[in-house]
C-alpha cells in the first residue's frame, strides 16, 4: 500500500502504538511498536494471529507457555487463546489477524 499521508500511530497501552499496513476481507496486518518495558496485557480474541518479529525482542505469554522471542521468529496465537507480551528491548512487530479485526479497523477510522 502506498500512501501520502503520514502513519498514524495508535497507542494500545502506554509504549505500544500500532498502525494497519492493509486489510481485506479475511486477513489483515498491522505493524506494532513496543518500547523496552512496554507490558500489553493477558488478553484473548477469536481471531488467529501471527506475530513475526522484526526487530527487538519480546517475551510472550501464550496459554500456559512463555516464549521469549527475537528478530526473524514468528509465533501463531490459536483463536480464544490468551496472550500477552513483555517487551524485553524496543522492538517492532508485523501482527497478522484472521479474519480481519474489526474492533481495531473501526479505531481507525476515528483516529484523528
């Protein structure tokens, strides 16, 4: 996707902001900044996701397994599976969700 307008970054919880890179009828990825200390909670949704490390590093919190995580490692996040993540250094991720979070879209479209 190319655009002219700048990123505009949305803060989940304090030190993790995300923006949708594309999005379409069954799959959608956003990419995903998490500042070293940055602590998104245990949560759990119906979408499958994927989270593909870029850079950084990331301790994760799947069901009752702990993943630590680093550059070029991906895990798949089963649907109604709660996770949650440490960021152990500042890190970027790629979030891939199926089908599409609508809860998160809708955000963006109010994001100002």
């Amino acid at each position: 996707m190319t655009t002219d307008q700048p990123i505009r970054w949305i803060e989940m919880v304090p030190g993790i902001r995300r923006h949708t890179i594309a999005s379409g009828a069954g799959l959608m990825h956003m990419q995903v900044r998490l500042d070293a200390g940055a602590v998104m909670p245990v949560h759990q949704h119906p979408h499958e996701q994927t989270t593909y490390v870029l850079s950084g590093r990331l301790r994760f919190r799947l069901g009752e397994e702990t993943h630590e995580l680093a550059a070029g490692d991906v895990l798949l996040i089963p649907s109604n599976t709660p996770h949650g993540v440490d960021a152990l250094e500042d890190t970027l991720v790629l979030d891939t969700f199926s089908p599409p979070r609508e809860d998160l879209l809708a955000q963006d479209r109010t994001a100002g």
